[in-house]
C-alpha cells in the first residue's frame, strides 16, 4: 500500500508537470517552435543518457541495433514525436493552449479509433458511444472556432500514431526516448549550427534589454523538463494499477485547459464550451466502462494507454 501510494504521487507529479509545460515553453521566446524544438531534442539526449549512465542501463542497445525492422520503428516513432513536440510547442506560444490541451483529451478517442482501424480491435458499446460523442464534439468545435481545430487533431493523431509504434517497438519510456533523440539529435544540431551561422539562433547569444545567458539556461535545461517527468512516469507505472495512470493522464490537459483559460485568458465561446463538454462527457462514458471491466477483472477491449507509452509533451 506504501509503494502504490508513492507511485501515486509520481504520476501526480509526472502528469503535473506535463501540465504545466505551457508556463515554460513562453519563457524561450524570442526563440522560435523551430529553435525550441531543435534545443528539447538536443538537450533531451543529453539528459536521458545521463540518467541511464546513472542507472548503468544499456543492455537494451546491442539487441535493439540488430533488428533493423525495430530500428525503423523507433524511427518512425522520432518522426512522429518530432510532429508532435513542435506543433505542440507553436500552439502554446502562439495563444492556443486551450486547444493543444484539447488534444490531449481526445487522445484516447483518438487511439481507440486506430485500434479499431489498424489492429481491428472490437469495441464495446460504450466505447462505441464515446467514440461517437468524440466525433459529434469535433463537429460542434468546428462550428465554434470556423474551422476544424486541425491544431488540435494533429496532436491527438501524431500522439496516438506515435502510441501505436512504441507499442510495436516495446521500449521502455526512457529507452524509447533516447532512440528518438538518437534520431533527432544529428538533423536538430545541424539546424542550430545553421542558425549560429544565419544570426537567427539565440542559443549561446546576448542581447541587451532582449534576453541573454539565463534564455540560454532555460533552453538548456529542456533536456531535464523532458526527462524528469518520465523518470516519475517510469517510477509511477510498476507501482500503481493501469486503472490509476488512465485517469491520471487526465490531469495534464485538465492543467493545460486551466492555464489556458485562467491565466492565458483565452476566449472560449458558447460553442467551443459546448465542444469541451462534449468531450469530457466522451471521456466520462470510456472511463466509467474502463474502471467497470477493470473491476470484473476484464482487460479493457482497447487499451488507451500503454504502459510503455508515456505522454511525451
């Protein structure tokens, strides 16, 4: 009982700082979502071999490297989450934190949706009506905004795509993280050393009364932003039941959403309200029928949420 209450307090703490990764993403402007993008990717390398330096971690690499196929996986994985990570990014410093959190609560509809499309996985009729609200939510967002919430949509597929291949790869979530950054790290150092050489790039740069050594620093310290919070993740999901972590994963939109509004101050009408309902009711019907199986004893029909599958904000 000690043990999964601290693995409840991890992921508290894990999907609370995924959460309140909109405060920290407005702290690197001037920096573009590019330069900020390249900086995670860089930096998230370097902290993530550190913590397997630390943990002596590393019989997983010789197997990994001798299967092609699962190489080109986690490939696939670093491209998909690249997608992710800086549309992410650009929705929080352009004003949309409301719909990058948005996302995120539709993710799991959302990965629903491609179990059934690409595994052929059956629903139950609950899923099937969440499902269906989900897709009656969009439509009514869509009215809201004028437009689909395609900021939205692309977060939800990209992560949910990106959940299906690290399924497939069976990675842990910090040696599936440094197989992506492996990826991205070469392509995101090629593209700050062209910024050095254009003038555009801040890393490493001082400009008085603009920004100097500390907006270094805080880009710096993306690697740790990132890795943290799947260190706790890690820790959190061989302590607590799958049930537990399906509704933490709530807490960081629900952060999101929150600053969004509360602090982003931004304008949410009658019909992106009605949207939002929408969806949570959606999100309301797949728990009530996960936590019900879960106490007959049932795997659900359609997992969510893997357990090697972390949310990578």
């Amino acid at each position: 009982m000690q043990e999964e209450r601290k693995g409840f307090w991890l992921g508290v703490a894990a999907y609370g700082a995924w959460g309140l990764f909109p405060l920290y993403w407005p702290l690197l402007k001037p920096s573009g979502a590019g330069e900020i993008l390249a900086n995670r990717m860089v930096w998230s390398l370097v902290a993530v071999v550190a913590v397997l330096a630390w943990q002596r971690h590393w019989s997983w690499v010789r197997p990994l490297l001798r299967q092609p196929k699962r190489l080109a996986l986690v490939a696939a994985a670093a491209a998909t989450i690249s997608v992710n990570w800086g549309m992410y990014i650009w929705g929080v410093n352009s004003g949309q934190v409301v719909q990058t959190s948005l996302g995120y609560f539709i993710n799991p509809l959302v990965t629903i949706a491609l179990g059934v499309l690409v595994y052929r996985e059956r629903l139950r009729p609950t899923q099937w009506a969440a499902v269906g609200v989900g897709a009656v939510a969009v439509a009514v967002l869509s009215v809201g905004y004028g437009h689909l919430p395609w900021l939205a949509l692309t977060l939800a597929f990209s992560f949910g795509t990106y959940g299906l291949i690290k399924k497939k790869v069976g990675l842990s979530g910090l040696e599936s993280l440094a197989g992506e950054t492996a990826f991205q790290f070469l392509p995101a150092v090629g593209y700050l050393a062209y910024l050095a050489v254009d003038g555009t790039g801040t890393l490493g740069r001082t400009v008085p009364g603009s920004y100097g050594w500390g907006h270094s620093g805080l880009l710096l310290l993306c690697g740790v932003v990132t890795a943290l919070p799947l260190v706790a993740f890690g820790a959190a999901a061989v302590r607590v039941p799958l049930t537990t972590l399906g509704l933490l994963q709530y807490l960081a939109p629900v952060f999101q959403f929150g600053l969004g509004v509360l602090v982003f101050h931004e304008r949410m009408s009658a019909a992106a309200w009605g949207g939002f309902g929408l969806v949570w009711a959606a999100l309301v019907m797949l728990t009530w029928d996960g936590v019900r199986q879960a106490r007959r004893g049932q795997a659900p029909a359609v997992d969510p949420l893997p357990r090697a599958v972390a949310a990578d904000l």
